[in-house]
C-alpha cells in the first residue's frame, strides 16, 4: 500500500500490524475498530463490548519518542501511515487520542504488574502511554486468506459441526496426537489453528508446521482437516487468552472450541468437588466450549490415558512436557517413542542437526542392516533405522 501522500507517520511492527488486522477481519467481532476512551473504561469496568464478552479494551499505543510527538500533536481527521520494516503498510484517520495508564494496561493483559516477567519486560519497551482510535487501512492479507481456506473447506464438506483446536506444538507429541483424533470423532471438520509467535522462538514455526502438517497427511483423514497459521500476537499472552480464542475460533467459521486441561488462560479449579474454570464467568461466549482431562502414559496400562479414566496413581504416570521434550530435542537425543512418533522425531532431528555426522552412509552401512548394494542414505533415515534398534528388545 505505497502512499504519494506526505502524511505523517506512526512506526509499529508486524505484531501490531497482525492484531489491527484480527479487528479488521471481524475475527475480534463485535470489535471491529481500536476502541475509543469511553468504549475502552466501559470494557474495562464490565468485560463487555456491545453486550458480548471481551477481556480488556482493544487500543493500539505504539512506543517511542517519535510516535508519541506524532500523537499527542494529531488532530482529528489527520490521515497518519502505519510504517512497518521500513514500508508504508496501512493508515488511520485519527478520531481521538487519549493517555494510557501503561501499569493499568499490564494488569489488563497479564492479571498482574510483574517486571521481572519476560513477557512484562518485552510488552513494556512496545507500549507507549498515548492510544489513538480511528478507521484504518491495512496492507495485511494473511488473515484474509485464513478465513477464505476455512471457508473454502467448510463448502467443500457441506460441513455442519466444526471444531477448533489452538496449538503450539513446541514440539509435536502424542498427547496433541490424541486430542486431534478424538476431536475428529465428534466433528465434521477440524480447523488446527497453529498458533505464529510474535517474538523469537527457540523452535522454529516452520518446523513446527512441518512436523504437524507430517502427522495430518500421514495418520488422519487429511481431507477432514484445515491447518491454519494463526498470528499468535501480544493480546494472546494475556491470562484471559482462552476468551480470545473463544472469539477468533467463533469468528473464523467454528462453532466449537477444544481445550487441554493444561491450556493457558484456563484456569482450573475446584469449588464444592465441581471442576471450573476463568470460563465459567463467560457462559454468554457464542460458541461450544469443550475441556479435555490431560493425558498421560501410565506404566501400569501400558498406554496413553486420561487422568481421570486411569485408576493408577500419578506415580505411574509419564507427563506429555512440550519444554522438556524440547530440551531432549535440542541436545540431539531421540525422544523415546511413547513421547513422539519416531518418525516425526527423527524429521526433526535431521532439520535441528542439519549436516551433523560426516559421512552418514558410511555409518549407516556399518551398523544398519542392508542389501550389501551402496546406498545413499539422509540423516532421517538414519535416525529412524536408530529408533529402531532402541526398541529391540532381546538383549535388553
């Protein structure tokens, strides 16, 4: 969106950019726009937006002396360009400036004002102490197209019972793998929204949709399933985060949403031996709200089970860790195959440790079983022939 104007700038970066977008694409719907002063104290006070739910107030208050000269400077009617890497990406027709209460604002997102927190620490250096509201313009299709490959599926199936899930997959595991077969069992279409991080992440999201996109081509009916990126921006980081899923899962075509137990934002809790949750507070939320009990690996069952169908102690139980497999993972160990399918284990291997051995045939004659003929072999193959020889069993 090249402008000929000279109107004057605000410098954000793609995460802004990727969050104005939800709003414009109605996937924040009844927010549709940046929210003014008194929509922003009423959402605050009542944790509603024309009578539906919405955690906090929807504002945009970029950070830096330059953007805050701009803004309290503005005048009602001015057209400022949004500017991100360098390129004109969108403006806004300023209607209201206004200050921000920048520890109010944390509290809001985060339940609390912690700056010892990394994510208070990071959210902190982007957060100006000026909003401004307005109509606006994007240069920003990738949520466009999200909604139009849903659609496009939903059509094709004549689908009427679509669920959502909202993952991370950091990194892909059997629990996940469960949780999108039983889903699939309760619906037409299966929407996995695999949720873009919006800062640095120690696994990459390419190879994070690589391994998924393996398992849904590989071991579920492809044909049943949509998977999406989801800009996983700031707002998602809040401890209300199970809300906004609610509503961009309902917005994007769903009209049901799956949870784990352990998914952020939940909050789980016992009262009178009943189980709730933060959700509980929102039974006007417009869509189906399912939570599903954690799964583990009992070593009594001798299989993956749900806490609360599995008759065994939490002594028996092996817990599904996406941050401790991670660090199996990144010290170039495979992750035994009760954990991760060895198959996508040893996908992400060859990609973390790209080049690791020097010369992998050789190893691979040497200790694998061949047709005695010289093949040329990659380190996939090598790491599955090696979980192979893991699980041998007569010597052990």
């Amino acid at each position: 969106m090249e402008s000929i104007r000279k109107n004057r700038q605000l410098f954000i970066d793609k995460e802004f950019l990727a969050t104005l977008a939800l709003a414009k694409e109605g996937i924040l719907y009844p927010v549709e726009r940046l929210m003014n002063k008194a929509e922003s104290q009423e959402v605050d006070e009542t944790g509603h937006f024309k009578g539906k739910p919405f955690p906090f107030p929807f504002i945009i208050a970029p950070s830096g002396h330059k953007n805050r000269e701009i803004l309290v400077s503005a005048y009602q009617g001015e057209i400022l360009d949004f500017v991100v890497d360098g390129k004109i990406k969108g403006h806004i027709v300023v209607d209201e400036v206004f200050d921000v209460d920048k520890k109010k604002r944390i509290e809001q997102i985060f339940g609390t004002y912690d700056t010892n927190n990394p994510d208070t620490q990071l959210f902190l250096k982007r957060l100006g102490d000026v909003a401004v509201c307005g109509e606006y313009e994007l240069d920003f299709d990738d949520i466009k197209m999200v909604k139009n490959t849903i659609l496009e599926a939903k059509e094709r199936l004549g689908a009427k019972n679509i669920s959502a899930l909202m993952f991370n997959s950091k990194p892909f595991h059997r629990a996940h793998e469960r949780l999108i077969r039983i889903t699939l069992e309760k619906c037409d279409l299966l929407v996995i929204f695999l949720l873009k991080p919006y800062k640095q992440d120690k696994l990459s999201y390419q190879l994070r949709l690589k391994a998924l996109r393996y398992f849904v081509d590989n071991y579920v009916p492809k044909n049943r399933v949509v998977l999406v990126p989801f800009e996983n921006t700031y707002l998602f980081t809040s401890y209300k985060n199970a809300i906004l899923d609610s509503i961009c899962a309902y917005n994007f075509g769903c009209n049901k949403l799956v949870l784990g137990q352990k998914h952020n934002g939940i909050g789980m809790y016992y009262d009178k031996n009943k189980v709730k949750s933060l959700l509980d507070q929102y039974e006007d939320l417009d869509i189906e709200i399912e939570i599903i009990p954690e799964f583990v690996y009992c070593n009594e069952c001798k299989t993956l089970v749900s806490t609360i169908t599995c008759p065994h102690g939490g002594h028996h139980h092996i817990k599904y860790h996406a941050d401790a497999l991670f660090e199996i993972l990144k010290a170039g160990m495979l992750p035994p195959a009760i954990f991760m399918r060895k198959d996508i284990s040893a996908l992400m291997l060859s990609e973390l440790f790209k080049n690791r051995f020097e010369n992998i045939g050789k190893i691979y004659d040497a200790i694998f079983p061949n047709s005695g003929l010289l093949e040329e072999h990659n380190e996939r193959e090598f790491y599955l022939e090696l979980m192979r020889l893991h699980q041998t069993t007569s010597l052990t």
